[in-house]
C-alpha cells in the first residue's frame, strides 16, 4: 500500500469512528429520554392514585371503628378504598388511558392486595418486582438487552400514609412490551438516519481527504531527493503554492541536516576521546534502550568490547543471567531509575551501578547508565572526609594555639621579674610564684581541652527520633530560659493520623547531639537579655533531618561570623562565655556525618540549622530498587 492510500484510509476511518460514535450517543440519548419520560409519567399516575386514596378513607374517629386496635383501623381502611367509586374508577382510568401501563393496585402493609386492575388478584399477595429505576439507568446495551429479551413488568411505587399512619403503598406496572410498540419506530428512524450520516461521512472523508493530499507525491520526491543529497529547488526556481513552499522548506531542512550532521560528526568525536579517559563505565542508551555511546571502561565491567556492544539494545546485552542484568532490565522495563545500587563481580569487586532516565519537558528521550568500582569511591569519600575532618581541626588548632600563646608570655615575662627580684631577695618573690603557677594550671587546663578534641571518640550509635532529642534538650533548658525569662516552644511535625506520628529518625550517640543542641539553647537563652520565645524545629529535607534553633536574641555581629565556631571565640567577654559550646557543636556535627549552619539579624536573632542524614534513607533506597 502507498503512503497517501494509507494516509487516506486513516482519516477515513477516524471521521467515521467519530462519526459512529455520535451515532451512538445519540440513540443512547433518544433511548432514555423515551425511558425517562415513561419513568415520569408512571410517577404522575401513581401520585394521582395515592391522593385519591388519601381522600377516599374518611376520618375514622367519627365512625364505631375502634382507632385503638389495629386490626379494626385496617379492616375499616380496605373496606373504604374497596368502596369508594372514584378511587375503583381511577385505576381502570390509568390502564385503559395510558400506552405503557400493565396494571395498577393499591397494597397493604402486608403485601396483600387491597385494590387491583386485576379484579382476582384482589386480597392475595402481591409478588415483588424490579423497579423501572433498573432499566431506566442500565448503559445502553444494557437497556436495549432488558427492553428487547423476555417480557418483564417493572414497578414504579410510592408510600401510601392513611389517617396519618403509613398503610402499604401504590404500585403501578410498566411493561417491557408497551415500551417496545411505543419506542421501536423512533429508534428505528433514528438507526436509518444515522446509518445514512455514517456511509455519507465515509465517502465524503474518502473524498476530501485523498483530494487534500494530492501533492504528497510531488513532496515525497522532494523528501526523496533531500535524502539522496540531490540538488533541491531554490527560492527562486519555486512557485508560491503550498506544494512550492512545502518544497522550499524541504530543502531547508536538508541543508539544515547536512550541517548538523557534520557538527554532530565533530562533537561525537571529542566524546569518544573524552569517554576513552572515564574511569567509570557510562553507556547512553536512546529512547528504544539502544546504545549509541559506551565508555572504554566498561568493557572492563561487561567483559565484552565495545564493538559488541554499540548499536545493541538492553535486552540483548544484559539477558545473559548475571547479577547486573537481573537489575538492570527491570529497571528499563518498568521505566523506574537505580540508585547507587552494588553487587559484587565475576571477579570479586564491589561494583556501585547507577540508572537514570533523561526526559526533555516530561519526555523521556534516553538513559544513562553509570557503573564504578565501588571500593575506590570509598576510598574518595574517605579521603574527602578526612580532608574535611583535618579542616575542622585546623579551626580548632588555631583558635588553641592563640589561647596558650597569651599564657606563655605571661609565663616568660613573670619568670623575668622573678629573676630580678631574687638576684635583690626581694620579699614579693612569692607573688610572682603564685601567678607562675595560676598560669600554668590555665595552661594545662587549654591543653587538656585541645586533647579532648583532638581524640577520636567511640559513638554509641542509635536510631533515635529528633523530636525527642528536642524535647528532652527542651526540659534540660527550662531552668535556665525560666530564671532568663525564655519560653521554650517545640514546633514539631505530626503525622496525618492522630495516632501515628511521623518518625524522624537519625543514627547519632544521643547523649553527644544532645550537648551539641543544647549548647545552641543555652546561647540562644544568654543571647535574649530581655526575656522572649525561642523555638525548636524539626523536618525532614529530602533525604535529611532539618532540626532548627531560633532565637529573638541580639544577633552575632559581622566581625565575629566567620570565627563563631573556632575555640575559645566568644563575644561574650566577661559574662562567663568560654568560646568552647558552639565549636563542640561543630565538632559533633562532625562526627555524625552532619552539618551545622546559621542565618543571623543584627538586633533581630539567629537561627541555627542542624542537618542529619535520614536514618531510614539508605534503607529505604535498598527496598526501592529490590522492588
């Protein structure tokens, strides 16, 4: 078949599907607008019934009935609506008048008959039958089955209230077969009118459309040409129809291509000589899961040359039953991305595996998939944390060296005065000793502190929920933000379901980050001089627990910003501050694979942000990708 037939047959067929589909909902419609109004109009008569047997039952108090025994009241009541003219005449008037109506009867609260169409059904029970709502909101089908198949009888029915009391119902029945006579020759009109729209669709997008795409030919030659490199028409030698100007930009966009093709050729070159000195193994996959560039490295990974490897889908690359393949494949199959995953080799090493889909506005166009030998990314991050840790300590160390510089001098300079004074025995020799020795101790206690944060430091590591980290730093507080003037508040997440609270669990020593958070409290209180609210916050951010300290204090100036965390740095002066609380902080933070951060106002307070890798990440991330 031609493209243009093709082309042709399509629209054809998808005018008249839409044309077919109107068709139906239309007939859909006309049936149950029919059906609708067969609904209502049983509904009418069957009001009009039960208001004429309201009024055909007279007041009973004035009669011999005794109205306190049931059985009387209801004995009076069938006698009145058996005897009474209009209410007998109504019912033959409802049969007899109507084109839908089966019978009509009026039941008691026993499902006995009082009054009935059918004269011999009169005192005896009543079978029960399907309401008219079932045929009337069936689907379509549905309906034309119900309507069309065996004779049925559907009721349509409402409460009957005599003498202020409920006393049965009114039933009237509506026949299958009624409704066929008086709905079959609309429908059939309606099935020939739309039959006729349908074949007059069908010719007329037949028509139309093969009309309509009649220069295809002339376009698919010049498709043909550009694609052969031949010479295409210019602006000049084209004419000013679509066919021309279709053409014009045919050649456009063959130019276009030549071009891009040769910058394609010189940019897919430099990635080949880039992708040659990658240690990791990265394959880029196309949208159909097929390879279009591979790194040298992972040959060393797949085992396989990359000759063998480009221009192959996933399927037939990883369906050879090891470990990566049963990852991998399901990974593509159900379009979901990898994270980090490892498994160990053929030949023995760990392996970290990586998948992600790249999508253009929302449209996935490819995937890249990462493979790196995991124990040299460890040895990298350990590197990096190391470096990191001797950064934190050389903080440190600096902010010591300077402390003890100060003692030393004192040292040199009281040892001079102390030569002097006993080359003359001097009586005041003794003082200078004492201060020689006060140093000395201050000395000692500056070295000790350096010791203690210097040494490394067994953590007793356990899953603990930061809100109760806060809430027990919040009580150690109280005292003193009490005796301040602070109040301490807790603003802290709940989970959507009263009795479930959503966890936000960190693996830290408790008992260290709890010193680290409350040495952020204690700063915050001592920074508030006239009394206010400081509060704790706690949130998950991302794969991270966010726990926040903020105060209505005075703000840490700019000068000191950049010190804040160094050793003995304090701007407290002479109020009693060491400069040892928020480089302990850091410190810990530190040692928990966390960091710690602030945002300050001058005059306005300081908020101090704690970050702590989720202890449910990493697991959290195993179970997605074995799923």
């Amino acid at each position: 078949m031609s493209r243009k037939f093709i082309i042709v047959l399509v629209i054809t067929t998808l005018f008249t599907a839409l044309v077919v589909g109107f068709s139906w909902i239309y007939l859909s419609q006309l049936l149950r607008q029919r059906l609708l109004w067969a609904d209502e109009t049983a509904s009418q008569l069957t009001n009009q019934l039960e208001y004429a047997a309201s009024k055909a039952v007279p007041d009973l108090t004035s009669t011999r009935v005794d109205t306190e025994n049931p059985k009387a009241m209801r004995t009076a009541i069938t006698n009145s609506l058996q005897t009474d003219t209009n209410l007998n005449d109504m019912l033959e008037a409802v049969v007899e008048n109507s084109r839908i109506i089966y019978d009509a009867a009026i039941i008691d609260p026993n499902g006995v008959a009082i009054l009935d169409t059918n004269p011999a059904l009169n005192g005896k029970p009543v079978s029960e039958r399907a309401r008219l709502a079932v045929l009337r909101d069936a689907g379509f089908r549905h309906q034309l089955r119900l309507l069309y198949g065996p004779a049925t009888v559907y009721d349509v029915s409402i409460g009957l209230e005599l003498d202020r009391q409920a006393f049965g119902s009114v039933r009237v029945g509506v026949s299958t077969v009624f409704l066929r006579n008086e709905l079959t020759p609309r429908l059939q009109q309606a099935a020939f009118f739309s039959v006729v729209a349908i074949f007059c669709s069908l010719l007329l997008a037949a028509v139309v459309s093969n009309v309509a795409l009649g220069p295809l030919k002339a376009i698919s030659r010049n498709l043909d040409s550009a694609s052969a490199g031949d010479l295409l028409p210019t602006e000049e030698s084209g004419s000013e129809d679509e066919v021309g100007l279709v053409s014009l930009k045919i050649a456009h966009l063959g130019r276009q291509i030549r071009d891009t093709n040769q910058i394609f050729s010189a940019l897919k070159d430099n990635v080949e000589q880039v992708m040659t000195k990658l240690q990791d193994g990265l394959m880029l996959f196309t949208r159909d899961t097929r390879v279009v560039l591979v790194s040298a490295s992972a040959e060393k990974f797949l085992g396989r040359p990359r000759r063998e490897i480009l221009g192959r889908t996933a399927e037939e690359i990883f369906s050879d039953g090891t470990v990566l393949g049963a990852v991998v494949l399901p990974a593509f199959q159900k379009q979901r991305p990898l994270l980090q995953y490892e498994f160990d080799a053929v030949d023995g090493r760990r392996v970290q595996v990586s998948l992600d889909f790249i999508q253009e506005k929302g449209t996935p166009i490819g995937a890249l998939l990462t493979m790196r030998d995991a124990e040299s990314v460890r040895r990298i991050e350990d590197e990096i944390e190391i470096s990191r840790r001797l950064s934190a300590s050389g903080r440190l160390t600096r902010g010591v060296a300077h402390e003890v510089k100060n003692p030393i001098n004192a040292i040199v300079l009281h040892l001079q005065l102390l030569q002097d004074k006993l080359q003359r025995d001097d009586p005041e020799t003794r003082r200078h000793m004492d201060i020689i020795g006060n140093e000395i101790h201050r000395l000692d206690r500056v070295v000790q502190i350096l010791v203690d944060f210097t040494r490394p430091r067994d953590l007793r590591l356990e899953d603990v929920d930061m809100r109760k980290l806060l809430e027990g730093v919040s009580v150690l507080a109280a005292p003193d933000a009490a005796r301040h003037g602070v109040r301490v508040v807790l603003e802290l997440p709940k989970h959507e379901l009263p009795d479930e609270d959503d966890p936000l669990m960190v693996r830290v020593d408790s008992d260290l980050m709890k010193q680290a958070i409350l040495n952020l409290v204690l700063n915050g209180v001592q920074a508030m001089n006239q009394g206010g609210t400081l509060t704790l916050k706690a949130r998950r951010d991302g794969e991270m627990i966010l726990a926040e300290v903020l105060d209505q204090g005075c703000g840490i100036p700019p000068e000191a910003q950049e010190k804040i965390f160094e050793l003995y740095y304090t701007t407290k002066g002479d109020k009693g501050g060491s400069g040892i609380g928020l480089a302990q902080t850091y410190q810990i933070m530190q040692w928990h694979y966390g960091s710690v951060e602030f945002d300050t106002i001058v005059g306005a307070g300081t908020t101090f942000r704690l970050r702590l890798p989720a202890a449910v990440a990493k697991l959290d991330r195993q179970q997605e990708m074995t799923a």
